[in-house]
C-alpha cells in the first residue's frame, strides 16, 4: 500500500499549534509573574517606605543637637542628638502647663502672628501641625452623608458645626443649616465647605478615624455604616 506524505497544510497545522501553546504558556507564566511581583510590592513597599521615612527622621532629629553635643562630650555618640532633642520637647511641654509657661507662650506666639512674613509660614505649619498630632479631633463632631453633587451619589462629611446658621431668608425658607466639611482623597485635610439643611444630612455611626482610614485609603479599608431608618431616606431631599 502506497503510504500518503504529510501535506504542508498538516504540517503548519501542527506548528501553528505549537506556537498557541508557548504562546499560552508564555502569557500564563507573564500573568504569574505579574501577580508575584505586585504582591511583592503590596507587601514590601509600605514596610520599606516607613523604615526610610522612620530612618529619615532619626537621622533628621539625631542631627538636630548631635554634632553640638558631641563636640560638647568629644565623641561621636550616635542617638544623642534624638535623646537631647526629646528631653528639650519634655523640657517645653512641662513649662507650656503652667501657669507663667502659657503667658510666656502666648507671648511668642503674638509675636509670630504680627510679623508680616513669618505670621504665614508660622500660622501654616501650626494647622498642619495640629492635624497631623490630632490636637483639633473636637472640631469634626460626626460623619454624615450628604447627596452630592446629585442623586445616587454620596460624599462623606465631617460636621464641624450643628448650629451654623439659623436662616430666615425668604429665598431659602426658615431653616437651620450646618457646616459640613467635604474632604479630598487621599488627602483629607484639603476640601470644601458647605451649609446645608441639618435634615438633609444622614449619620453614618462612623467614628472620626474610621471615616479617616476611608478617605485617606481611598476607599480600600472599608468600615460599616449603621443602618439608617427609612423614614430619613424618604424625608432625605438633594440639597441645591
């Protein structure tokens, strides 16, 4: 019996089958790749970022009044510039709580505030530095949520004032508004103000730092919202 050759076409076939399947290991093996590596970099770069900024800060604070006080001792002793920097810290807090200690201060800082230039960069650094150490957390008084910028879509708002306005504008009606603060993500020590009708807002039963994770973590740690009653999404009205 004659026996028949392969024809190309079968032979391409088979080639073209052998590249699919490298192709799909390829491409499967890329995907694996690009899983490990993103994993390595979810689990490294948060823990890498904050050993460099804690080191930063060591090396920024041991600076401060190490050289001074090692030529003081004579030798280089590394550390004691961060020890003698949180002694002088002890050292301010301790006479900033009494009595002559807060007159004092109160001094200086009249005298900061009238100086043209320095009142700007003096004033800046004193909120920044207020956020950040959480001496302000009294001024956020509860999380709500506000309909905003229309409907089916919600921001969340940290009330800073439950008795802003009382209005009794004909324009607006005889209404009692508060001030809602609306923060920015990932940043939540910039964004808007707005004063809108005490009704129109719906609590969240969300602590203040609970609502922070949310808004700085863009919406990655999640915490639950308290069921809200009914009777105040029916009465809810987007504000204008």
């Amino acid at each position: 019996m004659k026996q028949t050759e392969p024809s190309p076409l079968d032979n391409g076939g088979r080639w073209n089958a052998v590249v699919a399947i490298l192709l799909d290991s390829l491409e499967a093996l890329a995907n694996r790749a690009r899983t490990y590596f993103l994993t390595g970099v979810i689990l490294l770069v948060p823990a890498v970022v904050t050993i460099f900024i804690f080191f930063q800060l060591f090396l920024f604070a041991d600076g401060l009044l190490g050289e001074s006080v090692s030529r003081a001792i004579g030798f280089r002793l590394p550390g004691i510039g961060l020890i003698v920097t949180f002694l002088l810290f002890m050292a301010a807090g301790v006479i900033g709580q009494n009595v002559l200690g807060k007159r004092l201060w109160r001094w200086v800082e009249y005298s900061l505030e009238t100086l043209p230039v320095v009142r700007s960069l003096y004033v800046g650094v004193k909120q920044v530095s207020d956020v950040l150490f959480q001496q302000r957390k009294s001024d956020f008084q509860r999380v709500v949520l506000v309909e905003y910028p229309r409907r089916e879509l919600w921001v969340i708002g940290f009330v800073t004032n439950d008795h802003a306005i009382w209005s009794t504008d004909s324009r607006i009606g005889d209404r009692q508004m508060v001030s809602v603060f609306i923060p920015t993500t990932p940043n939540p020590t910039s964004g808007f103000l707005i004063l809108i009708d005490r009704t129109q807002v719906i609590d969240t039963g969300m602590s203040i730092e609970e609502a922070m994770k949310l808004v700085i973590s863009g919406g990655l740690v999640q915490s639950p919202i308290s069921p809200v009653p009914q009777e105040a999404l029916d009465e809810f009205t987007i504000p204008h």
